[in-house]
C-alpha cells in the first residue's frame, strides 16, 4: 500500500538537526506544495541547492521526520516559483514515482497543514510556540500544548456471499471518480465498529453483522487514519442510496470486479482486491 515503501526506513522520532545539503525541504502554501514534475516523477528541492536559491530563514524551517536518515524540513515562509520548481495541489503527489518519496511528500502535508491551521493558543489567544522536547505546539503565556491531529476513518467493504458492494461518490461531494467503498469518519464517543454500522446505514441503508478488521494505513490527503473492516450484509441486500454523498452503490461478484485505478496502493482497493482474489472471507 501507499506507505509501504520497502527497504526504506521512515522514522518519525522527534530529533531535530541541524539540515544537511541532501536533507528535503517541503515548500507549500495554502493547500499546494512546491515540486518539480519530472514525468510522473517527483522532485523536491535538497537543502544544498535550495539554501541560497530561496534565501532561507533558519528561524523558519521545521524539522519533520527522516527517510533513511535523510531529513525533511518544513520552510515556513513564502517561496518563488524558480528552477522548475512549481506549486501543485497536495493530492497532485498521488501516484508519483519514486513511491518512497511520494510518502513523504504526502506525509509531510499533513504536518504542514496541522501547524498552518494552529498559529494560535485556543485556550487564550497568544502565538503558539513550537517544543524542544517533542512534536508539539506550546503555549508559553497559558501552557496549553497541542499535538498532531489524526482524524479517524472507517472503510467498509460490505459483502454478501460472493458479491461486494462498490460505491461511487456524488460528483459535488468528491472528484473521485473511481468505485470506491463505503468510508465516514468516527464521531466523538462512537467505536469504530459502531462507525461501520452508522456509515453503512447511513450511507446505503443496509445493516451489517459480522464485523472483522481488516488493516489500517495512514492517509494524509485527509489528514486522517483509515482503519478497514469487512462485514457481511443482515437481512436485505436491496439499496437505499444517500444521494447527497453517493451517486451510486452496486453489488458486484468477485469475477466482475472492475480494475483500480492505482493497483493495492489504497486500503481501499488493497480490501477490494482481497476480496477478489479471496484472500479475505
């Protein structure tokens, strides 16, 4: 799937350095991030070359994370298009080549958007300030500490015997396109098993027993974490659609299951596929 990305090492540990000439830096601003587009390919600028090409701030990079101990900044001011270098839509990294650094790319979006949207203290209004310690944001005048925002998510493949229920989305809900399968995120005091019936109620009309997980995998296009499950259909299997979100909900048999769009790279389609290949009953 999208974060498997083989002999490479994420590490996520908070331990900032100084940069080094091969270390990343994620440029973004607003919901876009600053890449060359070599073919399908992805290109992020290194620190070495960047330096001076942007006039860097140092007071204004943000260490995230490292890939094979090479770290990923965050360059918290703006930045000119030049070099080849230009702005794309965060969900623009989808799919990209070479996969290792298309995580972190999508990775690192995540973060930028969490401390872009959390400049200041909820509790009394003062600046934020980041910790020495830790990932996280300070408060100096109240104390008040925040910490990165994980939205949790449910996807759903409800099965009936031999058949899957594929839906697609509602043009003005989602640009998706492609089949996809039931998905919501949890709300406040609900398990996620109970998000499953909830969404599938509310979603397709159809009750549910049976309940399995499945996987999970992070995905930061929605600054969210996906939890899968399968479950089989109770009673009726006959759809009620809730148009605002779904345009369409259709029982498919393992042998008629169209192709994805990106191989097993989403839980999604890793869940569907599964399924098709009976790997997961």
């Amino acid at each position: 799937m999208f974060q498997d990305i083989g002999k490479h090492i994420y590490d996520n540990h908070f331990t900032p350095r100084p940069p080094q000439p091969e270390d990343i830096l994620f440029i973004c601003s607003g919901q876009r991030v600053m890449f060359k587009d070599a073919g399908g390919r992805i290109e992020l600028p290194q620190f070495g070359d960047a330096a001076d090409m942007w006039n860097i701030d140092f007071d204004r990079l943000i260490y995230l994370f490292t890939i094979d101990d090479i770290a990923m900044f965050l360059l918290d001011q703006d930045a000119e298009e030049k070099s080849g270098y230009t702005y794309h839509g965060f969900m623009e990294i989808r799919g990209r080549q070479p996969g290792w650094l298309t995580f972190a790319a999508a990775t690192a979006s995540h973060l930028a958007h969490w401390y872009r949207f959390n400049r200041f203290c909820g509790k009394c209004g003062a600046e934020f300030g980041q910790s020495d310690i830790e990932r996280a944001l300070v408060c100096e005048k109240c104390g008040n500490t925040i910490y990165p925002t994980i939205s949790p998510v449910v996807i759903t493949a409800v099965t009936n015997g031999d058949r899957i229920l594929l839906t697609q989305y509602n043009p003005e809900h989602s640009p998706y396109k492609n089949y996809a399968l039931i998905a919501g995120f949890a709300e406040i005091g609900e398990a996620l098993e109970d998000t499953v019936r909830r969404e599938v109620m509310e979603e397709v009309g159809l009750s549910v027993t049976n309940i399995h997980y499945y996987k999970s995998q992070p995905w930061p296009y929605s600054y969210s974490l996906l939890s899968g499950f399968f479950a089989d259909v109770k009673g009726g299997s006959e759809v009620t659609l809730e148009e605002d979100e779904l345009s369409k909900a259709v029982w498919f048999t393992r042998d008629a299951i169209p192709q994805g769009p990106d191989g097993r790279s989403s839980l999604t389609w890793d869940m569907i596929e599964a399924f098709r290949n009976h790997e997961f009953k």
